[in-house]
C-alpha cells in the first residue's frame, strides 16, 4: 500500500499527464490553424464556406467566420482546461467530470480527427481515470 504522500504524487503525475495531452493538443490545433497554408484548394473551400451565411440573434456571420471562431475556441479551451487541470486540487466529484470530459474529447477525437488528437485524448481520458482512482485510494 502506497503512503498518502505517495498516492498523492501518483495522483497528481497521472492529472499532470492527462493535462499536458490536453495543452500539447490544444497548441498544436492553435500553431495548425495560424499557420494554415493558403492552398487554392483551401482557399475555395473558405470561400464556398464565406458565401453561406447565417443569422442569429444580434448577429449573422458567414461558416467560414464560424469554422475559424469554432477552431480557435476548441483550441483555446482544451489549452485552459489542460492548465486548470495541472494546477487545480480537484474533489474526488470532480475527477468524474474530468474523466467524462477527456473520454467525451477522445471518443470525438477518433470519430471526426485523426490518430494524434485521437491518441492525445485517449491518454488524457485514460491518465485522468488512473487519477481518479488514486486519489480514491485514499490520498485526500
């Protein structure tokens, strides 16, 4: 049996784990998206998306205004949750949401992106469960 110190460590390394996944994902969409080529095909495709607009209360925006709004964001978040991660003292409640949350993130990952996301948040979804259950082990 692990001492509390001990556990607590173990704990914190596997929450520090699934938030650098997280930060690493997170950056890594950021850097892909500003430094985003401007193919012609690429090009024609914001364009297509440009020319399809959208209203909505107080606002109407165009897709490709809200593919790179959306992009930005999703980079934004997974970059902050990763930092609360790492840095917050968790309930033992609140591990169940981060392990809700990464697993939700991996599952979505592999459905609609591609293996490095997907890979990145199956080790935060599968870190953040290991955490969990440490901590449940009784590090407090």
């Amino acid at each position: 049996m692990l001492t509390e110190c001990a556990q607590s460590t173990s704990a914190r390394a596997w929450r520090r784990l699934a938030a650098g996944c997280l930060v690493f994902t997170g950056l890594a969409h950021l850097g892909t998206e500003a430094l985003a080529p401007a193919t012609p095909a690429r090009s024609a495709m914001i364009g297509v998306m440009q020319g399809w607009r959208v209203s909505f209360p107080g606002a109407e925006r165009n897709m490709g205004e809200l593919f790179f709004g959306f992009s930005i964001m999703m980079g934004v978040l997974l970059v902050g949750c990763g930092a609360m991660m790492a840095s917050a003292r968790p309930t033992r409640a609140s591990y169940g949401v981060m392990v809700g949350l990464t697993l939700a993130a991996a599952l979505i990952a592999w459905r609609y992106f591609f293996a490095i996301p997907g890979a990145l948040t199956t080790v935060a979804a599968l870190a953040a469960a290991q955490a969990w259950r440490a901590e449940a082990r009784g590090q407090g």
